[in-house]
C-alpha cells in the first residue's frame, strides 16, 4: 500500500492498521514513503505535479471570447501513469511482480480501458470524499475504504477487467457496483460471494486461505457497522485483546478498536492486566510497571516526562489520577456505549480497590505488551 502525496497520512494508517488487525493469508505492508516529485517528473507529469501540488498558475495556451480556454498543463493522469508509477515504486523497494501494489489516491485517474493489460497486480483506491459522502461519518469512512481495498484485492486476483469487475445489477455480491451513497451502508454490510464469481474463483484456482482471510475481514467490516448502529444492544461483555502494536481491539464485534491516548492506555491495560483490582493507596507499588508500561506506548517523549506524568498519577495530594480515570471512562462510553462500556470501565469506591470487570478468561494481552509487567517475560 502506497498513498499519493495529498492523502492524509492518517487515512492511510488507519485503513492500513485495521485490515492488518485481522490475521490470514493476506499480508498488508504500509509503504513508510509516497511517491516524490521525481517520480511524478520520471513518468511524465511534472506539470500535474507543480500545477496540483505546488498551485503553479495553469498557463492559458489559447483563449478567445465567449470560448472555453485551452490549458496547456490540465494533464490529468491516466491509469497507465500510475501504473508507470507503480513500476518506479516496485524498482525502488524491490517488490516482486506477484505482491499486489495499491495506491491510495485523491487524484480521479483517467480511467482507459481500450488496449489495457490488466493481468497485473495492481490497484487504485481513490479516497476523495466527493460531495454525497462529505455527511458520513469517519468510521463509516475507513470503513468504506477497507471494504474497498479488500474487495479490490479479489478482482484483481479473479483477473476481472475493469469495465466488467463489477455486477450492474446487484445481487449482494462484494462485486456489486456501488450506485451512491445510500447504497453504501448495504455494500458494506454484504460479505458475500454470488455464484458466478464463484466459477471464476474456482477457475482461476485461487486459494481457500485468500478468500477465507477475505471473508473475514469484510465480515469484521459488517460486524462492526452493525454493532455501531445498533450501538446499546450488547449487554454482555465481549472478549478484548491487546495486539502486538498494543491496539486495543474487540475481535468479536469486527476488532473495534478502542483509541485512547497514551496515558489512558496505561491505565486502562495496567488495569486489565490486574484484573484482581488495585486501590489508589496501592498504585505506588507498582510504579515500575506504569513508568515501563507508558513508556512503550508513549515512544515520542522523553525519559524524563514519563517518569514525571506517572509521578503524577500517583501523587496523592492532587485529583490527578481520578481526573484522568473519569476521562478514559467517559471516552470508553462514548466509543463503546452503555451497557458494553460498563464492563470495561475502571470501577469502584474511593479507597477500595479499582477494577476493571470483563471476565479474565475474556482478557487476551499479547506477549510484547505483557513485558511491561513485573511477573512476565
Ligand atoms: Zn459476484
């Protein structure tokens, strides 16, 4: 996965990190860098490239009155310049022909489909939010864009050509096309494959691993839109792991993430790693296991403030720990809802012990997190 330059690096992050949250056959890689203007310059574009990203004046080659104006530098790339593109990239990296390179991009390709050679691993992903989805919400946003990038990894693994991946009429396949933005909220919902794709599956002989791993992902995206629109129907406590990046995730509801800041995190994995509960008058004594703890999921600041921020949750003369433990309570509701939020909240009275209480046996914590903690490896 590679994004242009106008894409923000979070979209790309997020669409990124939630697909690899889920394990399979598939293995998603993040480029560290986009493309540069040399790239852009290398396969021609160079205008685009001053006129789009550095707003150079777009110089009028001809214009008369009462006529549109003729533009000399209104190139707008075609697939095959992205394609160059990709080429320039898969060089660069040294990524084989069989990986599948993704671009994410804002900028509306032209789309070409005489004389195009599309045995090729490759995509576009186009992440402009044009004008109808402008109203839709953030999460609906990632999302879209990992049902997509899924998806499209199956097209171009059943070799489908562009003009004919996508089913006209729909029929609850993930090929279905999408014909705006009401029918998003059903494609995202449908991770199913229609019999006619199926032949074609089985003839290009892809493998039961790749369309599992597939099928799982879009079935967390299902999962997980649904839960949100249902928001406060869960009234049980879901099972909750800490992944090796320290993501805090609910596999079973289409591994929802719970984002807090790194503050609260320690918090709220310190807890959950104590399921036993720990007063306030007691924290001091785990001191070392909070300083590590912050600072593997807080790589940004120095030495000095970790040990300074914690120094604070512990000092008893100030409001500082309660303060903070209300915040993450109250970013834990709003993420997850009540009742679901109420089994994941630090609880109990001043004085006695806090706890959080979701089940232990629903608690998984991975080893790289664990090692914070003084009775692991
Ligand atoms: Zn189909």
């Amino acid at each position: 996965m590679i994004r242009t330059p106008e894409v923000k690096n979070e979209i790309f992050n997020n669409v990124y990190e939630f697909l690899s949250s889920f394990p399979g056959e598939i293995e998603f890689v993040k480029s560290v860098n986009q493309f540069y203007k040399s790239d852009f310059e290398k396969v021609g574009l160079t205008d685009f490239y001053e006129s789009y990203y550095l707003n150079k004046p777009i110089e009028v080659l001809y214009s008369s009155p009462g006529e549109e104006p003729i533009f000399s530098n209104l190139h707008s790339p075609h697939m095959r310049d992205f394609l160059k593109l990709t080429k320039i990239y898969r060089e660069r990296i040294g990524i084989d022909d069989k990986s599948i390179v993704i671009i994410l991009t804002e900028i509306n390709a032209v789309r070409e489909y005489e004389n195009w050679n599309w045995d090729m691993n490759f995509g576009i992903l186009t992440t402009k939010i044009s004008g109808d989805f402008i109203e839709f919400k953030e999460v609906h946003y990632k999302l879209s864009l990992a049902h997509e990038l899924t998806s499209m990894i199956l097209r171009i693994k059943m070799k489908l050509r562009p003009r004919h991946s996508f089913h006209k009429k729909p029929c609850g396949c993930i090929n279905d096309y999408l014909f705006g933005i009401k029918d998003l909220p059903i494609k995202l919902r449908t991770a199913d494959i229609c019999d006619e794709c199926c032949d074609i599956i089985d003839r290009e002989k892809i493998s039961d691993k790749l369309i599992t791993h597939i099928l799982d992902i879009l079935d967390g995206i299902r999962t997980q839109l649904l839960f949100r629109m249902k928001f406060n129907r869960r009234i049980q406590a879901v099972s909750i792991s800490v992944n090796e990046n320290n993501k805090i995730l609910l596999p079973t509801l289409g591994n929802l993430e719970i984002k807090l800041t790194p503050l609260f995190k320690t918090l709220f994995i310190f807890y959950l790693n104590h399921t036993e509960g720990i007063s306030f008058s007691d924290l001091a004594k785990y001191k070392d296991e909070l300083n590590k703890l912050y600072r593997k999921l807080n790589k940004r600041i120095p030495d000095k403030e970790i040990g300074l921020t914690i120094d604070m949750v512990l000092n008893k003369d100030t409001d500082f720990f309660s303060i903070n433990k209300s915040r993450l309570n109250s970013a834990i509701t709003k993420q997850l809802g009540e009742p679901l939020a109420s089994f994941y909240k630090i609880s109990g009275k001043p004085r006695e012990a806090f706890k959080i209480n979701v089940p232990k046996e629903l608690i998984t914590i991975h080893t790289n997190t664990l090692s914070a903690f003084r009775n692991q490896v």
